[in-house]
C-alpha cells in the first residue's frame, strides 16, 4: 500500500498499474491504489487490457490523459454497479476517487457479498 506523499520510484517494473499523477506530481498518496484496483478489476472482468499500447512511452502518455467515463464501460456489457465502481476508481482526479472504506460499502462489494456468502 502506498504511504502518505510517497515519491515515485526511479523504475517502475509496469506502469499499467500506476495512477496518473504517479507520471504528473511529484508525490502520491492511497488514492493511487485505489486507481490499481480499478485497472486490475476491469482486467478481471473484461480479460482485455485497459490500454492498446505496448510501448512504455506511449502508455504513460495514455494513462496521463486518460479519463474513462461510464459510457465507456458500457461496451463491455456490465452490471451498472459495476460500471459504477470500475468509474469510481478509475477517476482522472485522484480527489474524487473512494476510499477502500468507501468501496468496501459500495454497491457491488454487498452485491458480492451476498451472493457469494454460504
């Protein structure tokens, strides 16, 4: 988990799992994480990678000027809770981002919970 105001690293391994402001600020916060669990859950439920570039350069750039909206979520035939949550975390403004706490509550976890709980 991210620390409060942490520096990006030097290298990063992959940067499909970074967070905009990870290539725009000088530092970031728990915010962050929260945009890799948007990247890895649209992975999980589409099984399409959210980004058509192999090129590291070019992928940074994507991501820096990325701004996914709930329309386009929409193709990949999804629950609107879902649609809702993938928009939630995957917001350009880290601001406006949830919190784990907030997407613990969310819609889609209780959905989740029930239908999966014995």
């Amino acid at each position: 988990m991210s620390t409060k105001n942490s520096r990006l690293p030097e290298t990063i391994s992959n940067p499909l799992f970074c967070a905009p402001e990870m290539f725009i600020e000088e530092t970031f916060d728990q915010k962050a994480d929260i945009w890799s669990v948007g990247i890895i859950a649209f992975i999980m439920l589409t099984l399409t990678l959210p980004f058509d570039t192999k090129r590291r350069e070019k992928l940074i750039e994507a991501i820096k000027r990325c701004t996914p909206t709930k329309d386009s979520f929409r193709k990949y035939d999804m629950a609107e809770e879902i649609i809702d949550f993938l928009s939630l975390c995957l917001q350009h403004d880290k601001n406006l981002r949830p919190t784990a706490r907030e997407l613990l509550d969310h819609k889609w976890m209780n959905v989740m919970v029930r239908e999966y709980t014995v």
